[in-house]
C-alpha cells in the first residue's frame, strides 16, 4: 500500500482505518462530514469543489463548485435514499426562473448529490418586506414557481423563506429544496410520512400525512406572513400545539397589516379542503387563479365568509339558536344578548364552546374560562364580558335586551332621564354600577384606556359603599352620566351651562333682576348645611374642579 489518502466507505462512524498496511491515512465517509470532501475532487465529471458553504440545509451538505465558467452549489445528501428519481428527472426538465435548475445529479460514495445554481444574495429566511415588495414580486414569482412544479405532478411539500433564493439581481426569487417533494400520484394526492416536514409552514391536511397542491398554498401564506411580520404565527410552538391550533383556528393577522393582504393570507390559509375540487364554491382554499386576480386588485369572495354552498354571507359556521340560524358573529351576540337566561345556558352549559372548537379555538378558550369561572363569581358579568372576548369588534353595549351603539349613548339618555327627574332608567344603571359592568365594558374595548378605567371603576365602588346614601346615590348618578356621555352642561331652571363663566353670569344677571331670585338659585347649588347639589358637584368634578371644591370643604372646617 502507498502513502495516498483514501477513502473508506464501510464504516459508520469517521475513524482511521488501522487494517490497512503501510503509512496511508484513510477516512470512512459513511457519516457525510463537511471535511471528507476535499477542495479539487470533482462531481459528475465537470464541477469542481471549491470550498465548503457554513450553511446546511439540515438533510445535506453544502458546497460551492465551478464549471470552469460560472460558480453552482453541490448539495450532497446525507441520506442515500433521499431524491426521488421521479421528482429529480422532473426538475431537471423545468426551466422557469421562479424553480431552481438543477443542472445535474449523481452519486458520490452511494450518495445523491444535485447541482443547481448559486444565489449569492441567499434564501429569504431572516428577511422581511413591504407589502409593496412582497405584492409586486415576490408574491407573483412564487405562484408561478408553485405553478410550474404542481404542473409538473410535483408538490413541493416544505416552502419557506429558506427554501426560496433571493436571486442575483436582489428582486426575483426562486424555489429551491426538493429533498421531500413528491410526485402526485393520481393527479391529486399524495399521502406520505412527513419525514422533513417543518410543523410550522404545513397545512392542516399534511399533519394526517395528506399533502396536496393546495398545501403547498397554505404553506405560502404562512411564508408570507413570516416575510412581513418577520415571524410565523406560530412561533415558539411545539408541533402538537400547532397541529391542535391549525385545525380549528384561523390564522391571527396583525391588526396593522394591509386589509388586502389579510384576505389573501386568509384565504390562502383556509383549513377546509372539503370543496376544493368544487371551483365555484367559494369555500376553498386560494391557489394559482386566484392568487393571478388578487395581484391585480379583482375582488373575490373570500373562504369562510360564505357559509355553506348556499351563498348566505357570514364569518361563522351556522349556530342555531332558538329556532334561528345565525352565521354572522356580531348578529349571534346580539340575539344572545336579547335572550340573556337562555343566552347564559348556551355558554355555561358548554353548547357554545363546543361550537367553537370546531373552528375557532380562541374563542372555544373563551367560553371554556367562563365555564370554570362562573362557579365562583357573577354569572351575568362573565356572559357579558365573555360575549366581548368571542367578538372582539363588538362596540355595541349590550345588556339584558338593551342595546346601546356604544356606552357614551347609554351615558347620554341617562344624562337626559336626570335632567328631567324621569326614574326609570335607575334600576337599570343600579345594576350596571353595583355588578361593575361599565367598567369591564370599557376594558373590553380598550384595556390601556387605564384612566377612564380607573374613575368609573371608582364610581361604582363609591355606588356600593353608599347605595343607601340618596344624596351620594345620585352624585354618583350623574358623575357616571357626565363621564359615559363626555357632556359637560349643567343644567337648571330651564338653561344649560358648559362651564362655570355662563353660569356666573346667570346668576349675576339674577341678582341684578332680584335678591330674592338669586338667594333662590344658590340655595338649589349648595343649601344652609352647605349641601352641594348632586347634579352641580358632579358637573363641577367633570368639569375638573375637584381641587376646588375639597378647599371649600376645608375652608368650612377652618
């Protein structure tokens, strides 16, 4: 034996190879390493390693190779099974800018290697775009290169940003990474282990081990929302966390992401695949077609706001309820509001987070709380704020059967009852202020909103410590009323005051009529015990002049 370096392939483990004789050194290149490859040693009779690439792709080692002419990076599998002979005489036929060419494949010591070309710029992984950018080329590149391979009877089965390159020119984008693709089968389907798989990009379907043309869609849109949220929605779930929340959950958009973008991730998302051979179903998920009309701004019906095959609009399955079906969320709110008894047994008894399973989990999470919460608090506050929770557009108020377009309405007919010493609202506001519902209803609307949290949820405790206190009772009446409607007007014999000038000269103008009009008048703001009136402390501390009024009060007590 001479003293060249050879090559010992038999091995399982990188040892030297002490049964041969003589000075040689001799590697095993079984286990596929980076350093068993030297620089100079050619593949296929025509691309010469250069230098091995600090990057893998997690099933093969990367390096840069040359024809002599142009630069290619030879990807070198650790798996000997690991293309498919189908899928590799398919790609090397493609010849479109959006897929990767591979130029050629082999074997090197019973491994597969593939030549394709070399994207200096790199993949789009830890990259992010404008909606701009991603709507004008990146989103249209990729749906051709999806085109081009699902014509090609291939389903690519792991798009994401690293398995797309960023092309030379900093602008075009391509395909790449085809270790996993398969051929479709029938035409359609494709049911394989999902051996390579990353939990985050697949589609629902894919988790029964069913991958489809369209799976490599929904694997699109979650690639997108990574290119411009820089992040996955699911980021930092486990695989059994993600296959749980993909099943009956849409995907969470950000609330500043363009509108149109949310409905082309929407509806590239779309879990059901019930109808997706059926092309005038809307419910479906988005491929080629509609992603070609999206780019150019035609408006199409968007998976799961139509119900059904029927054509009746909605966001929701259909939910019946008291011999009704509703399919819009906000009008279900409402009807369970305005049947409250029978509204609370749907949710406490389980009906409505049963119902929500199946395609929401965050509200099914929702209405799950409320079923363990209300054994130890207040059945009506936990419906009513549960409601809320499950749709959070809702900006009606809504309680027992009233329903109010938001609560600065409810705040200004109750301004309205005062004024005119009309009772009737009392016992309706009694209970809002002693359960504390105005307040969880502002935290359901805004919960930063922490001030106005803050002095109503201070009103309704003062309502409580002096609900047998009348005078107390209506400042309290009116301190919820200035506050809930945003009015400032007191309001006496007939005229309305914005701030406390307009009042002074009234009551000047009084004095000047007559002593006895005017000693009339003060005594209805503050009586001989010096009792403030409740309307006028209420308006005095909604006008912020509570500052003034404790000097007064101290200056009595001087």
């Amino acid at each position: 034996m001479d003293n060249s370096t050879q090559l010992n392939r038999d091995l399982n483990v990188t040892a030297l190879n002490t049964q041969v004789s003589g000075n040689g050194t001799v590697l095993n290149n079984k286990v596929m390493n980076a350093e068993t490859y030297a620089v100079g040693e050619t593949l296929g009779g025509k691309y010469i390693i250069q230098s091995k690439m600090d990057v893998s792709s997690g099933e093969a080692d990367l390096y840069i190779c040359s024809d002599g002419v142009s630069s290619y990076v030879a990807k070198i599998y650790r798996r000997k099974v690991a293309i498919k002979e189908e899928v590799s005489e398919k790609l090397q036929a493609i010849d479109s800018p959006y897929v990767s060419k591979v130029y050629a494949t082999g074997e090197i010591g019973g491994y597969p290697y593939e030549i394709i070309p070399y994207y200096q710029n790199g993949s789009l992984e830890g990259k992010k775009f404008t909606y701009d950018q991603l709507k004008g080329s990146i989103i249209p590149a990729l749906n051709e290169g999806l085109r081009v391979l699902h014509d090609n009877g291939i389903i690519h089965k792991d798009l994401k940003p690293s398995n797309i390159m960023l092309a030379d020119n900093g602008k075009d984008v391509a395909i790449i990474d085809f270790g996993i693709s398969s051929i479709k089968e029938d035409g359609n389907t494709v049911i394989v282990t999902r051996t390579g798989m990353t939990p985050e990009y697949a589609a629902p379907e894919t988790f029964k081990n069913l991958f489809l043309s369209e799976s490599d869609y929904y694997s699109l849109g979650i690639t997108l929302f990574e290119l411009y949220c820089g992040h996955t929605p699911y980021a930092k779930m486990s695989q059994d966390e993600i296959e749980q929340f993909v099943s009956v959950q849409k995907v969470p958009l950000p609330s500043d992401m363009e509108e149109e973008f949310k409905v082309l991730i929407s509806a590239l998302t779309y879990p059901d695949i019930t109808n997706r051979k059926n092309k005038s179903n809307p419910n479906r998920r988005w491929g080629y077609e509609e992603i070609l009309k999206w780019c150019v701004g035609v408006k199409q019906p968007v998976p799961g706001e139509m119900i059904g095959t029927t054509g009746v609009s909605g966001d929701i399955r259909p939910y019946k309820f008291l011999g009704v079906t509703y399919t819009e969320k906000n009008k279900l709110i409402e009807a369970l509001t305005d049947h409250w008894e029978d509204g609370k047994k749907q949710l406490f008894r389980g009906l409505l987070s049963a119902y929500f399973k199946e395609f929401d989990a965050e509200a099914a999470g929702y209405c799950m709380d409320a079923e363990d919460e209300v054994s130890g608090g207040d059945e009506d506050l936990i419906f009513f704020k549960t409601l809320y929770k499950i749709d959070s557009t809702m900006t009606r108020f809504l309680w027992k059967g009233k329903q109010y377009e938001d609560i600065s309405e409810l705040g200004k007919e109750f301004l309205k009852s005062l004024w005119a010493s009309d009772t009737s609202m009392n016992v309706f506001v009694d209970e809002l202020l002693k359960k504390g519902v105005l307040s969880q209803y502002i935290i359901c609307m805004d919960k930063t909103d922490t001030q106005r949290i803050n002095a109503v949820s201070a009103i309704e405790s003062s309502y409580r410590a002096f609900k047998n206190d009348s005078k107390q009772r209506m400042k309290n009446y009116y301190l919820i009323a200035y506050m809930l409607s945003g009015i400032k007007v007191f309001y006496k014999e007939g005229v309305g005051f914005k701030n406390v000038d307009e009042l002074t000269n009234f009551l000047m103008n009084a004095l000047d009529r007559s002593y006895e009009e005017f000693e009339k008048i003060c005594l209805e703001l503050i009586d001989y015990n010096n009792n403030i009136d409740p309307q006028f402390e209420g308006w005095l501390l909604a006008l912020g002049k509570k500052k003034e009024i404790e000097q007064w009060r101290k200056s009595l007590q001087g």
